[in-house]
C-alpha cells in the first residue's frame, strides 16, 4: 500500500483562503470585499482578490462593523466545515464597533400582520369612544 501526501502549498489566492476558512459564502462576495478596501493584508490596503496569502500573514477583515484581526496559520483552498476551517487561522482581536452597539439599539419593531389589526381595531375602538 502506498501512502500519497497531500502536496504542501506555500501561498494562495487571498479570496480563495477568505472563502475557504468561511468569512465569505462565496468567493465573488470576497472579491467584492477586497476590493472595496475591507480586507487588509500585512497592514496594506489590497484591491487585488488574487493577492498571495502565505502561512504566518496577518488580515484585518472588517465584516458587519467588526474589525477582526487574523493570523492566517493554514493555507487551504477547499471548503472545508466549520471546525475544520477554524484551525486555518487565529483571531487575534475582535473589536466592536461603537456603532453597531448603537444601530443594534435603535432596531425599530415592525408589528406583524395580526398586531397591525388589532393596533388599528384599537385605534377605531378608542376612536368611537372620543367621538361619544
């Protein structure tokens, strides 16, 4: 029986790597993201989704007002699951932005289709009640 190693990969595309350790659904959104200046690689701004990504690189992502930094410790370029993807990087630090506390505080309720008609048969109850 003869034992196949997997070939060890030096470097990877950075939407790639970003797909495969699960930041992004789908490497078009990545693509997207990086060029939009969300990703930063090494501390510079890169436009470029085919930017290299080795082992021991360092991103900051910013993803729905969170600013994470990772140490990418793996390179991958499979989709793998969810446990498997978290031994491709290291979080650092995970920083919340100010203003996500204060849009996540100021969520305005929507009232579904049976509070709509009981607020409006309110209103008309308390409506007929004034006019008497």
């Amino acid at each position: 029986m003869t034992f196949v190693e997997k070939p060890y990969l030096s470097e990877c595309r950075l939407d790639l790597w970003l797909w495969a350790a699960r930041f992004y659904k789908t490497r078009s959104l990545a693509a997207s993201n990086i060029k939009k200046g969300l990703v930063r690689l090494s501390g510079k701004m890169v436009t470029k989704p085919a930017s290299p990504v080795c082992i021991g690189s360092l991103l900051v992502i910013e993803q729905d007002l969170v600013v994470k930094k990772i140490l990418v410790e793996e390179i991958a370029v499979k989709r793998v699951s969810f446990e498997k993807a978290r031994n491709f990087y290291r979080v650092i630090s995970k920083e919340s932005s100010e203003d996500a506390t204060f849009f996540q505080a100021k969520t305005r309720y929507k009232p579904d289709k049976k509070a709509r008609r009981s607020l409006k048969a309110l209103k008309e109850k308390l409506h007929f009640l004034s006019d008497n």
